[in-house]
C-alpha cells in the first residue's frame, strides 16, 4: 500500500511538472536561458523517479516476507533470522539513502545543505552551548 499510494502520488507530482513548459522534443532540450526551468523540473523528476524506485527494491524483501507470513499458518511461516535482518537493514538503509540521492541529483540541496551547514558553524559558541547549559541544570535540580 505505501509503494503504491507514494508512485499515484508522485505520478500526479511528475505530470504536472512536466505539464507546462516541458520539452516536448529533443530540439528544446538545450540549457538555453528560457529552457531552464524545464531542465529544472526534469531533474526533479529523475529524482522522484530514483527515490520510488528505490523505495520499492529496499521495501521489497520485508514486504515479500510479511504478505507470506500473514497468509500461512505459524508452522509454515518464514522465520530465518538472518533474512529478517537483512530486510530490516535494507529499510534502515532505504531511509538511510535519501540524503545521499538527494546530493547526488540536486544542486540545490547541495547548496542549501552547504548553506546550513556554514552557517551553524559560524554561529556556534566556542564551550558554553545551549545543551551543555540545559544539561547542567537538569543535573542539579532537586
């Protein structure tokens, strides 16, 4: 149900994007000044493409195994604990990944993480934190 609600979902986010001002043909396809707004949108939708895509092959396994086991009876469920731990790990790594995809296929994530990044460290005290202060009076308070 997830797999398929999020791919309805970014199937509508795709088509409008690429519903105005999309190339229709390779002629259009330049990074000429008026055609960077498509260019833009289609880098979203290669986005969205690899992070459905990606979603499902990572949920797969755990889902596979859950869909069996609800369907058989408990003597003929599936209970090897090494393949629960690999579809458990391979959903970490699915929520894992996605900052990882976005970097790689957006330039403005990467700027605005950069950006973030830059400015807590330049905001930040040298000993004298937020959190060392909080930690200290919930330590001393009676």
């Amino acid at each position: 149900v997830p797999l398929v609600l999020s791919s309805v979902l970014y199937f509508f986010m795709i088509r409008l994007l690429l519903k105005d001002g999309a190339p229709r043909s390779t002629e259009h396809r330049s990074l000429q000044p008026r055609n960077r707004g498509a260019a833009a949108r289609m880098q979203v939708v290669r986005m969205l493409i690899v992070i459905v895509v990606l979603f499902g092959t990572l949920w797969l396994p755990y889902r596979i195994v859950v869909v069996y086991n609800s369907f058989q009876d408990s003597l003929l469920q599936f209970k090897d604990s090494w393949f629960w731990l690999f579809c458990r790990n391979m959903v970490f790594i699915n929520s894992a990944i996605n900052p990882i995809v976005y970097n790689m296929l957006s330039v403005k994530f990467r700027r605005a993480f950069r950006d973030i990044v830059s400015d807590n460290l330049a905001k930040r005290e040298p000993s004298t934190s937020l959190d060392t202060k909080t930690r200290y009076l919930l330590l001393n308070k009676k």
